[in-house]
C-alpha cells in the first residue's frame, strides 16, 4: 500500500512521518519526497505492507500530523512513483 501524502513545507515534516511509523511498528519499504523550489508544499509517498483496514487507520493518524493537507492511499506504487516524477521534471522545465 502507498500512501500519497501533501503537506506543508515544513523542517521537522519527514521526521514527523518517520516517527508515526515507527510508533505504529510499521516498516517502511520506500519512502519518496518530492519538493518544487519556492513552493510552500511538498509530496511524500511512503509504501509500506498494510491490510486495508490497517491501511484506513494508518492515513487517520496521518491526517493528526499538523503539516499533512490530504492522504491518498494507492495500491500501486509504480504508478505514484511515476507521477512523483513527471512532477520534478515538469517543475524543472
């Protein structure tokens, strides 16, 4: 499961998203940020192994973390990478 996340440009958001993890005993199988320069957002995709309704419970406590605008979970995450790349190379054109 991936979980698209868009939230503030914040210093402390990755750690915040790390944490809540780990406090979930959740193993993160990739994690992926993508910031465009003077932008006030930023999108992360985090992929992890979750049941739909861990999966359900995991996005409600992201939404707790102050920075996090939206959660969108995916079951593909070869299709959020891609995006997450056209994104960069949109932003760099």
């Amino acid at each position: 499961m991936t979980f698209v996340i868009r939230a503030e440009n914040r210093a402390d958001l990755l750690a915040r998203v790390v944490l809540l993890f780990h406090r979930l005993n959740v193993e993160i199988d990739t994690l992926y940020m993508v910031r465009r320069r003077s932008s006030e957002t930023m999108r992360m995709s985090v992929t992890v192994e979750a049941k739909p309704d861990q999966a359900a419970r995991i996005a409600a406590h992201l939404y707790k973390v102050v920075q996090v605008t939206s959660v969108k979970t995916e079951r593909c995450a070869k299709k959020v990478l891609l995006e997450a790349l056209d994104d960069s190379l949109k932003a760099s054109r």
